[in-house]
C-alpha cells in the first residue's frame, strides 16, 4: 500500500527514473529513522560479496552483508527481529530493531543463537539532511509503501525485491518489471 507520510518503518521504493545512480537503481530501503533532523535508512536488496567472517574474523558466520548506502561504508551496521537477545536495541516500527550490544550480539551468534533470519548485517547507510527526502519524494525519486512484512522484512531475499515490489504497484510500473538495469545496454 502506498503511503503519503514519511515515517520510520516504511519501505522507500526506487522510482524506474532512477538511472546511472550505482547506489540507488532499483534500491528497497527500510527507512530506519525519520526526524526534523534528517532520515536514516539502509537498502534491503544490494548484496555484497562479504561475510561477517570477512569483516569480523572473531565472528564464525558467513551470513552476507548488504550495502546500506553510500554513508558511512567503513562502518557495520545492522538491523534485527530479536531485541529480547539483544540488548540496547532501539525499535525502528514492527518488531524491527536497530543496533544494540556488539559484543553480546557476537557471542550470540558464534553460539548459534542467532540464525541470518533474525538479523541483517549493513556496510554504511543512506542518509538525508533536513528536508532532503522530501525534496527526493517531491521529484518522484522514491515511492513510500508501508512494511506490509513487518520483521519478516529480514527473511525476504533481495534478488528480485525491487522487481517484486514494481510489478505490485501496476499501472504504468508493470513495464520497468522486466526492463534491463541499464535500458542504455539494450
């Protein structure tokens, strides 16, 4: 379902119109804050060709990690289901959290306490200014819908996300389903 209001928790879908932008094209970002301040959010569906083990070598997981947008990339982050086994967590909306312990969040998963389900692992994030997403939805760079997943958001592949997600909207979108990523190379 389509949604008017900004709001943590939401999904931001980027429009087809969204071409050339390595970080954006075909991007599914759960917006993870949203104050007067500025917006947070990190994308669902960009993959990297990283474990954990590759950037945590104290962490026995080859769960994957995601680019979380173009912020911050020397920095993980990530986003779980599972505040009752992680401490200082903050909840972003829906049963989805946003950070917490490290060190507690290691020892669970080197435990085998915490499955790739319940948690997902980020390089960077997507961050706007004050105002800034605002002026992106107003040049129709982005379609807000609501989670409609919930904290099952973390068990959803990324492969065909956005496709997924453009083929529900309808209408006019139903045509940049199956168009190439790159129309140029056609």
């Amino acid at each position: 379902m389509i949604s008017e209001k900004l709001q943590k928790g939401h999904l931001l879908i980027a429009e087809p119109s969204i071409l050339g932008d390595l970080s954006f094209n075909r991007s599914v970002i759960l917006l993870a804050d949203h104050t007067n301040e500025g917006s947070v959010g990190f994308i669902l569906n960009k993959p990297l060709d990283y474990t954990l083990m590759d950037l945590v070598p104290e962490i026995e997981s080859s769960f994957t990690i995601y680019n979380g947008g173009p912020v911050e990339q020397d920095n993980l982050y990530f986003i779980h289901s599972i505040p009752d086994l992680i401490p200082d967590s903050v909840e972003i909306s829906n049963g989805i959290y946003w950070g917490g312990d490290f060190e507690k969040t290691r020892d669970l998963i080197n435990s085998g306490e915490i499955n790739k389900d319940s948690i997902r692992f980020f390089l960077g994030y997507t961050g706007w200014d004050a105002n800034q997403l605002e002026t992106e939805m107003n040049s129709n760079s982005w379609i807000l819908i609501e989670n409609s997943y919930k904290h099952k958001i973390l068990q959803k592949s990324s492969s065909n996300f956005w496709k997924e997600k453009i083929i529900e909207l309808g209408g006019e979108y139903l045509i940049w389903s199956n168009a190439p990523e790159n129309p140029m190379l056609n």
